[in-house]
C-alpha cells in the first residue's frame, strides 16, 4: 500500500532526516485517506497499463488511463457511474496509454519495477493501511478457498495492472510479485496468472451458479430449477488473449461498473482478514472438528436384528398393553427418543434385482426368511429356488395368476375400469403384494399393508420386489390416509373382521373410500356354506346395508375357484337421511375425515359431499388426464402453499418440478435411473416429484409431514399416492426399503423439532446400500448432512450452492460400525 511505499523511497534517501521522512509520509497517507473517502465510487477501468500515474505530494492529480484491455463491450465502463475525475484523460487512444509515464514528483527517484526486491515484501504488509478494506473467500471448485481481493474504485485505492506479463503497481499498490497478493487475486505476473487460471475457471463455475435467477427464471418456493452444470462456458468468459474474466462475480457484486476489473471484488484488506471472515473460518473448523469426533455410529442390537422397525418393534411398549385383541401390539408404538444407532445388513447381502424381473424373484439372502414359502407355497405366493426366493405371481384367492384375477373383476364389474376410472387402490392384508405388483400393468397404483409378523417378512417381500407397501394394521386407530380419496378398497382372505363391533374397521374404510367408489371383496363368507361363514355373509349384508352400500355383483370365478362380492359407496346422502334406524350413526359435524394421524377410531360415518365445488362431490377425470390438472375444488379464491392463487399454485410446482426433472435428476447428477424402483419423496407439496417422473419405471411414496400443510387429498386426486408421517419417529416399513429418497428443505425444518443424527439414522436404515439421496435445503443444513454421510462413509456425488440453498446427492455404502449399542426397549 501507499505508506509502505514511501517507507522503502525514505530508506534510500540518505541526506533525509527521520523526522522530515516521518512528517511527509503522514501527510501523504492522510491525504490518500481523504481523496479515497471522497472517491470511493468510483472503478479503475483498465489493465495492461505499463505505469499508471501518480499523484505528488503537493495534490497533483492522479491520472486515470483507460484499460486497452480487449473485448471492450464486455468491459465498457460507464461513466454515469464514475466520478468526474476519476474519467479524466478519456480521450486518450489506448495506444498512447500504453506509452504514457508517471507524473513523478520532483523529489522523487523513479518507480520501481516490480520484479525488484521481492525479499523486502514481508516489511510492507505491517505497514499497510487496513481503512474500509474487506475480503471475501469463494469456495472454488476443487474444494479449496481462493481469498480474492479488490483494489478498489478509484486509483487511489491501489490496482494492479497487468500488460503481457509485465505488472506495475500505482501509488499506494502493494507488490504484484507478491505472493499473498497474487493469491488474493490482484493483477498477477504472467507466471503466477498462468497458474491461477485452473482455480479461477472453476471459482467462476461457482459464483456463476450462484449468482441471478434460474434459467428459468424462478428463485421462489425455496427451490431450485437450474440444471447442475459442473463447468461454465468457459469460453465465453474469456478475452481473445485467453484471459478470463470474472463476469460472474461482477454480477454477485454488482457495484458500479467492475465487471471490467480481473479477479476483484469491491473492496481490500490488505493483510489484514475481516473478523467476519476470522470468525466463521474458526466457527466451521470447529464445527468440523466436533462433527468428525461426534459421529460414533454403532450397528443396533434389537432382537429383530437385520429388520429392525423401532416404532414397530418396541418390546417394552407392547409388553405394557393392557389388550391386543384390536391388534394393539401390531400398531406403532415408538420410543420418547428414536435411536440413532444404524441397523446390520443381512449375511450375504446384495445388490437387489432390478424392476420388472424383481416381480419374479429376489436375492434370498436380502430377505432370508423361509418361513411363508413352507406356509404358503402350495398357494404360489414365494418359493425357494437356489439362491433366490421366486414368486409365481399368484395368492391365496388367485392360485393361478394375479392377471387373470384382476381381469376377472374387470370383467364382473366393467364400471370398475383399471387404469382409467379407477386408478389408485388400497389392498388390505397384501400378503406379499403380487395383486399390487401386476395392477402395474393395469396402470394401477396399489396402495398396499399388512400387519408386520403376521406372515414373515411379508411386506418386506413385497418391497424387495419392487411393490409399494408399508406396515400397518386395522386395529385401533385410523390409518395414515385422508378422507374420500381411493377409488377402490381390495381384500382378498385379508383376515379382518369387518362385521364386529358395529362394523368399526368397515367404516374406516368408508371414510378413505370415494363416494361411488368400489369395494372389492374376496373371502371364503362370498362363495362358501359353512356355518361360520354363513353366519359372517349375513352380518356382513346386514352390515352393508345399514351403509347404503350397493351391492353390484356377486361372481365366482371358476378357474381359482373363488367368489367375489363387490359394493359401491353411495354418491348421495339420500339413503342415510331414509333410514329407519340410525346405525352406524352419521359422524358429528365437526369431525374431521381427514385427520388420520394417531385419531381412533370412530363407529361413525361422514357424510358425502354435495357442494359441487367440494371434495368428493365428482368424481376425478380419467387417468392420465387427473394427472396434470388441478382438481376443481381448488379454487383461485384459495391461497396455494407458495402464496398464488391455488390452481396457479399447482401449475407452477408442476412446471417446476417438471423442469427440475428433466434439466437435472435425469442427466445431471449421476443417477442410473434404471436401477431405481422404490423412490421416497420426503417432503412433497403437490407430488410435483412423482408427477415428473410418470414416464419411468419408479413409483413414488409421496409424504406430507404432520406440520405441513395436508396438501395429500390434491396428491390422491391426481391419480398418484401417499401417507402423512412425522419424521421424528421412524417410517412404517423395512429397512433396505428405498432406492431413493428425496428430500426438499425437510432437514432444516425437522430438525427443529427433534435430533438431525437420529433422523439420518432413519434415512440409512429405509435407504437400500448403492442408494441414493438427493437434497435440497439451505446450505448450512446440507453442510451437517454431507459431514454425516461421509463420517458413514457414503459417496458424496455432487453438491452444489446457490443463494446460500444447496443440492446434494449422496450414495450409501455397503459400510456397517463395528461396535453395537443394545436397544432395551427391543429387546423381546
């Protein structure tokens, strides 16, 4: 800087006495310090200058050359928003600039060149005056930090210029040849320029990604649209020289005209960092430090081992029950505080069949259970077959075929019409979910459930093949779905006593299922005379019609050899107003069909919805045309979750999500989509996610967390599914459930509710090893969890920043802690 230049001219004036040297270099410095306060506004344009002027210590003026630099458009200062003498001398062609010499004061020696005593260096940057200068680091793309300095706006400010590797230095300048400086991102020498330009082409990727709007122009929502490019057209950003500019940081700094200046920013520090930098370089290291030590993963030791289900598996909980005759013990009950310990893989264990071949068989060593194919067997629900566990596709009411089965009661009720009128379903006691599993060719999403233990593992099987599914049970509580939104309701020998105890589990499924809706129902009551299921189909007729239930048909199918009776749930309330006698009673008024997480049971049924602008009162469109519109009952009156009208609301996260898709999760990060099936979205709005990737092969669990707007009856009326869940506790299902999760701004939300580490737990034991996360959320967030999936040693694939939100996308690894924790509480 300017003070350590003068120092090193005093030196060399021996005749000088050290007062007068000292009177002059406070005088100068001081009127540095003022024409700087003065012209702070204002940018030097221009590089490749030999010798810039300078300004004597009588008050000459400094002169401002203009830059020769090529590509002048690029660069073109304006005027407007410089000050009036920091333009002067703007006539001059370039050409004479390049020749132009310093205005030298009269007791002066001349300038010194650049090159000469590098060694006194470390003597100027005590020197060096500090006032209003600042740094700033940018995280380059090879993971390292690049601390990039700004000479200024004015040339009292100090710039380096740089002319065909000869740099020089105004007044006040500090040295091009040193290091620091050059590492700080001043005019460097042809040398250093040359090897900074690797770190400076990737330093532009980064601040070019995180810089303006999205190619689309979106950066509300909390999202995301840009497609992850990890290099920038590099040569578009440089000067036909070959130099690059940094265009990118021009726009994240837009002060005035700089974008002509190389490598700078708006202000300099000089030697000295900010404390705002100190500070969060201190904080991140320690945090760092803490998490490298924090993280001490332990394998969970239940006596479920491998299939571990905290909520599902909590011993000490069941053990306290007073009954389980409802199938109590079957229901969640999860403990005052998830663990955080990570659950063993099976022996054996891997890489699972792909769809649709997995619909056939599996690794038997991924589900290493025998128990159901010696049980079930003969009714070709699993066998044993060498190494794998095959599934011939058929079920205890089909023993010849899923397909013929479905087509049948197609065929007994037309109006039932798969994949076009009736398009998402609830399969009840699922077995091992081959019904759900050939609905695929149908078009039909299956929302399948089976109490766990009932029959080993039989969800378990049902995810391993690729076949949505998760673990519940009709016992005391309602299940996890809203009001009125599946088409139809499946029971195949599923083992429920609808008729019991005034009909309290068929109700339920009154509640979920769509006015003119179907229930399709497959028991040995249907078609068979002995006494127990003679005295079951009359309380069931009974039952059905105190319900206004219509029954539709009632055929035997004769190759398997069952019958199947089929009732529809009335489309008005014309029936319940005519009863005679009110039993199941109508709901009260003020209870809510859509509120579903852990609320009893009720013997009660809610009205169906006669406002033509209410849910339930018509009947969705036909797939796939339900998929892209917005239901009629939203209306522009309504406020969307993202604050426009809703039907615009639901547009523009479709448009979203479907640019997302196609700009980024398709091709940009890395993903083999042909080995994904089971895909999670954590956090989904209007399954805008699951929507976009209609056209492969994965099928999406769609979860609207419980303080999330419940936005999951708009997801059924699409013609897609889902559940609402809490993610404080643990997810209904197996582990080594998921290819893939996706997660959008769910972390830094739930982690204000309860522990991150226990929820990433959960995300490792629902995630198959080789899967993949992919999360969107705010930096810092997305900082902790790439420190936690590394300390599990899984492949981070990408990250990315912008506007202080990240993306990233990490792999799980076959990887397994030595050292176990007992769970006491599941321990049977």
């Amino acid at each position: 800087m300017a003070l350590g230049k003068y120092s090193r001219v005093d030196n060399r004036r021996q005749n000088s006495s050290y007062c007068s040297a000292v009177t002059i270099v406070v005088f100068v410095g001081l009127c540095l310090v003022g024409v700087w306060m003065l012209t702070s506004s204002s940018v030097v344009p221009g590089q490749n200058v030999d010798v810039p002027a300078q300004e004597n210590k009588n008050g000459v003026k400094q002169q401002v050359p203009e830059s020769n630099e090529i590509n002048p458009k690029q660069f073109e200062d304006s005027q407007g928003d410089l000050p009036e003498d920091a333009t002067k001398g703007g006539n001059t062609t370039p050409e004479e600039k390049l020749e132009e010499k310093p205005v030298e004061k009269p007791e002066e020696i001349p300038e010194e060149k650049p090159e000469e005593k590098p060694e006194e260096k470390p003597e100027e940057k005590p020197e060096e005056k500090p006032e209003g200068k600042s740094n700033e680091e940018i995280k380059s793309g090879d993971g390292s930090n690049t601390e990039t300095q700004n000479g200024g706006n004015n040339a009292e400010d100090g710039d380096a210029k740089t002319n065909n590797g000869e740099t020089n230095t105004e007044d006040g300048g500090t040295k091009p040849d040193d290091g620091d400086s050059n590492a700080a991102g001043q005019g460097d020498s042809q040398e250093n320029s040359t090897e900074k330009k690797p770190d400076t082409d990737e330093t532009e990727t980064k601040l070019d990604e995180n810089t303006g709007e999205g190619k689309d122009g979106e950066t509300g929502n909390d999202q995301i649209d840009e497609k992850v490019d990890q290099k920038d057209n590099k040569e578009s950003d440089k000067s036909p020289d070959g130099q690059v500019s940094n265009r990118s940081q021009g726009e994240l700094l837009p002060s005035g005209a700089q974008s002509e200046l190389l490598n700078e920013t708006t202000t300099q520090s000089g030697s000295w960092s900010t404390q705002a930098a100190e500070s969060k370089n201190e904080k991140e290291t320690q945090k760092s430090s803490d998490q490298q030590q924090g993280y001490n993963w332990k394998l969970c030791n239940a006596t479920a081992g491998p299939d571990f289900i905290p909520c599902l598996d909590n011993w000490q909980a069941i053990r306290s029950l007073r009954s389980t005759k409802h199938y109590e013990h079957r229901e969640r009950h999860c403990p005052e505080e998830p663990p955080s310990c990570l659950v063993p893989l099976p022996d054996g264990y891997k890489r699972p069949v792909e769809w649709p071949t997995s619909r056939e068989k599996i690794w038997y060593h991924n589900v290493p259970h025998t128990k159901l194919a010696e049980v079930k067997g003969h009714q070709n629900w699993v066998k044993i077959t060498g190494e794998f566990l095959t599934f011939p596709g058929g079920g205890t009411q089909f023993k010849h075929g899923a397909l013929h089965y479905i087509d049948f009661i197609n065929e007994s009720v037309p109006d039932i019409a798969w994949g076009k009128r009736t398009r998402v379903i609830l399969d009840v006691g699922c077995g091992v979910a081959s019904f759900g599993g050939y609905l695929f060719d149908r078009d039909v999403l299956a929302m399948s459930f089976a109490p766990k233990d009932e029959h080993e593992a039989q969800v378990q099987f049902a995810l391993e093949r690729g076949i949505p599914a998760i673990s519940a049970v009709m016992g005391t509580k309602r299940l996890p779905y809203p009001g009125r939104v599946f088409d139809a309701v499946h029971c195949a020998r599923c083992r429920v006593p609808w008729h019991i105890e005034g009909g309290k589990l068929l109700l339920e499924l009154n509640r979920m299922l769509r006015p003119g809706g179907f229930f399709v129902w497959s028991a040995t009551p249907v078609y068979q005379k002995l006494a127990e299921d003679v005295e079951i189909w009359q309380a069931m007729t009974e039952l059905t019609k105190a319900m206004c239930w219509d029954l539709v048909s009632i055929n035997k199918d004769t190759i398997n050899g069952v019958g199947v009776a089929t009732y529809r749930k009335p489309t008005s309330n014309e029936c319940y107003e005519q009863r005679s006698k009110q039993e199941p009673p109508l709901c009260e008024a003020s209870d809510d069909p859509n509120a579903a997480w852990n609320v009893p049971l009720q013997a009660c049924m809610h009205k169906v919805p006669v406002d033509s602008q209410e849910r339930g009162s018509q009947w969705p469109e036909q797939w796939p045309a339900r998929l892209d519109k917005a239901p009629y009952w939203m209306l522009s009156s309504q406020v969307g979750v993202y604050g426009k009208p809703a039907p615009e609301d639901f547009t523009a996260d479709y448009e979203h999500w479907k640019r997302v898709v196609s700009n980024s999760y398709l091709n940009g990060i890395g993903i083999n989509w042909s080995s994904v099936r089971n895909a999670m979205d954590m956090r989904s709005v209007y399954g805008g996610l699951a929507a976009a990737l209609k056209e492969l092969n994965v099928w999406v669990m769609n979860v609207i967390t419980v303080d999330s707007p419940d936005t999951l009856p708009i997801i059924y009326e699409r013609g897609l599914f889902g559940i609402y869940h809490d993610w404080c506790e643990s997810f209904s299902t197996y582990p080594r459930s998921y290819d893939l999760l996706h997660a959008d701004h769910l972390f830094s939300k739930v982690k204000k509710r309860c522990s991150l580490v226990a929820v990433f737990a959960e995300v490792d034991r629902v995630l198959r090893p080789e899967g993949k996360l992919i999360v969107r959320d705010n930096v810092e967030t997305i900082n902790e969890l790439e420190n936690m999936a590394r300390s599990m040693q899984w492949e981070v694939r990408m990250t990315y920043s912008k506007d202080k939100e990240g993306l990233l996308c990490v792999q799980k690894s076959m990887w397994r802690p030595k050292e176990s924790e007992t769970i006491t509480y599941a321990i049977a």
